[in-house]
C-alpha cells in the first residue's frame, strides 16, 4: 500500500477542501493518521468493526487493548454512550475540547472491535482545528490510538507516523509537531467513584478541583495484574518503549549525576553504546554517552513534549542502554512519569554517593 502524505501548512483557518479526501477514506473504511493537541492519531471509522480491526492490524496492537474514540461536537456525544452523568457535564465544560478523554457505558452502535471487547467506550473531544474538520468531514466518529506500531514511543510528528506506519495506512495528514506531546489523561466514570487511569495534562489536581474525589487506578504505579483486562489505553501492554533498555535513576541531585556517570563510563567500557536523559540544568554535568537535554525542571510542559522525540532519538542513534533523570511527581510531572516509568518496563534504581 502506498501511503500518501497530505501537508497541512495552517491550522485556523483550516483548508477544509484539502480534508475532503481523508474524510472519504474514514467513511469507506480506511485508515488515517492524523494531529492531535496531544500526539498524532490512527484513524478509522468507529462504527465499522472491520475499520478498527485495520487499527489494530496496522499498529500489530492486542486486540482487547481499547480504542479512543474522537467526536467534534457536545450533540455527538449522547447516541453513543447509555447516559451523560452530570460529573462528565462538569468536566467537559471545563476539558472540553482538550486533552481528557472520559469513560462511559457504551451503546450497541459502537462494536466491540472498537471498544476492546468491554461493555464501555472511551471517548474525548479534540482541541486541534485539524482533528476536528477531519472528524467533521469523515461524519463519522473517529476511533484513533496513537499512530505507531504498537509499545514504541508515540508519534509527536508526521515523520515519526511514517516510520512507523508508511506502507500500512492509506494517509497521513502533516500538520507539524503536536503542542502537549504526551496522551490525554483518562478518567472512568462507569463506577462509583471517578477513577483515574491514565494521567495527562488535565492533571489530578485539575480534577480534584473540578469533582472533589478521585481515585487513581493501581495500575498507574505497577503492571496490571495478568489476566486482567485493560479498560484503556496504557494500561496492560508494553508502551512508549524505545528499543534500548532504559533505567530511571532516582534521587538527589548529585548523587543521581554520580550514579548516571559511573553507570554510563562502566556500560561503555563493556561495549556498549549509552544513551542519558537530563534535564537543562545539568548541562556540563554528564561526561560520558550520547546526551539528550529534555527541558527545564521549571517547565513541565516542554519536558512532555520533547519526551517521546527524544525516545525516538536514541532510536536512530542505535544506543543500548539508556539512563534517565527523574522527574518530580507533581502536576504535569505525574503524567511524565508515568510514561518514563512505562517506557522503562518499571525499572528504576536509587542514586547512591559515590566517593
């Protein structure tokens, strides 16, 4: 299959002519990879089983791994879900259209194919003008993981889709970089209490303050247990991985620096190629591997989004190892973690003085 490639030169207004054949391919089944305000998107028609099996097919997803579903509009919410609660009125009065997508108990129109095989749907509104004329155009809604191959760092551009992807989906739609870099945090709403399973950049502390009480789902800090089944994306499967074996080192400040340092001399004696993740205000601290600066500590954000390019670097630079500063767990820094803490296989040491 050949994929073709569409550039997107202007976001508002959107060329809504040049969109009109991405929305044909959704309609008639077909798959198109698409920005997001949160990573670019694998789309297909999420009414249409055999559309979300490509999905799956494409990425070589598990098939009991959900699929986010996107709308456009508030009114394309309700034929698709059993009921609204008045929590997710609340919240998609404040998030929507953002980066959250919510949880819902889904309605027959939507095939299991699309919803991993469970009796729920998840589903967000996009912000980016992109995104949504697409989803406009298709007349559809739009199921849309991440447009990778499954478990590898998620794209945050239109070059990262087609390494992984060119050949497998019909069309790529080039809008450039993505603005947030990580995917949208995940609430369910299908139980007693509002859960959280996957932190993003509508942080915890966003939704405390909009609903009161939520509770965060164990899975956020350890591997789901086997035989479980996933109730959203991120959950169960190996993800945001790049090829090497990456560590987390935690800890303070210099100690963390020591223990990165001796790690990296020592891989590198045995013959292996090290990569290192700091943050800007190391620069000069690091003396041996291929460095790769993330951001500033002070600027949550730019770290998120430079996270998974910076993954994807270490790809096209062949290393074996990867170190990686830590990073504190709060606000946007929660969400950065949990996808490090993924990406790593949960394998993180402490920093120890060296003398």
């Amino acid at each position: 299959m050949e994929t073709k490639v569409i550039t997107m030169e202007d976001r508002e207004p959107v060329d809504l002519t040049r969109l009109k054949e991405a929305g044909e391919i959704l309609r008639r089944g077909g798959l198109v990879a698409f920005p997001t305000e949160t990573v670019y998107g694998l789309g297909g028609n999420a009414l249409d089983k055999e559309a979300s099996q490509r999905i799956y097919a494409a990425k070589g997803r598990p098939s009991d791994n959900p699929l986010i579903v996107h709308i456009a509009e508030w009114e394309e919410l309700s034929p698709l879900v059993q009921e609204v609660p008045e929590l997710a009125k609340r919240l998609a009065s404040l998030y929507w259209p953002g980066p959250m997508t919510l949880i819902f108990k889904k309605r027959g129109c939507i095939p299991y194919a699309t919803s991993g095989g469970l009796d729920t749907v998840a589903i967000r509104m996009p912000s980016d003008p992109i995104a949504r004329a697409l989803i406009r155009s298709a007349g559809v809604p739009v199921a849309a993981p991440s447009a990778n191959t499954s478990g590898r760092p998620s794209p945050t551009s239109a070059q990262h889709v087609l390494e992984d992807l060119r050949g497998a989906i019909d069309l790529v739609i080039d809008g450039g970089e993505v603005a947030v870099g990580l995917e949208s945090t995940i609430v369910d709403l299908t139980g007693d209490v509002p859960t959280l399973l996957r932190p993003g950049a509508v942080t915890a502390e966003m939704l405390r303050r909009a609903i009161g009480t939520l509770a965060l789902d164990p899975a956020l800090t350890r591997p789901l247990a086997e035989g479980v089944h996933p109730k959203a994306p991120g959950m169960k499967y190996r993800h945001y991985a790049p090829r090497a074996e990456m560590t987390l080192v935690e800890g303070e400040r210099e100690q963390v620096i020591q223990t990165i340092n001796r790690l990296a001399a020592d891989a590198i004696a045995a013959g292996k190629k090290v990569g290192v993740i700091a943050t800007d205000e190391n620069r000069g601290a690091y003396r041996f591997g291929d460095i790769k600066w993330i951001g500033d500590r002070a600027n949550e954000a730019k770290i998120a989004h430079n996270l998974f390019s910076v993954l994807r670097a270490f790809d096209a630079d062949g290393v074996d190892l990867i170190y990686s500063e830590s990073i504190p767990e709060h606000d946007l820094g929660y969400a950065i973690m949990n996808r490090m803490n993924k990406a790593a296989g949960h394998r993180h040491i402490k920093a120890e003085k060296t003398e």
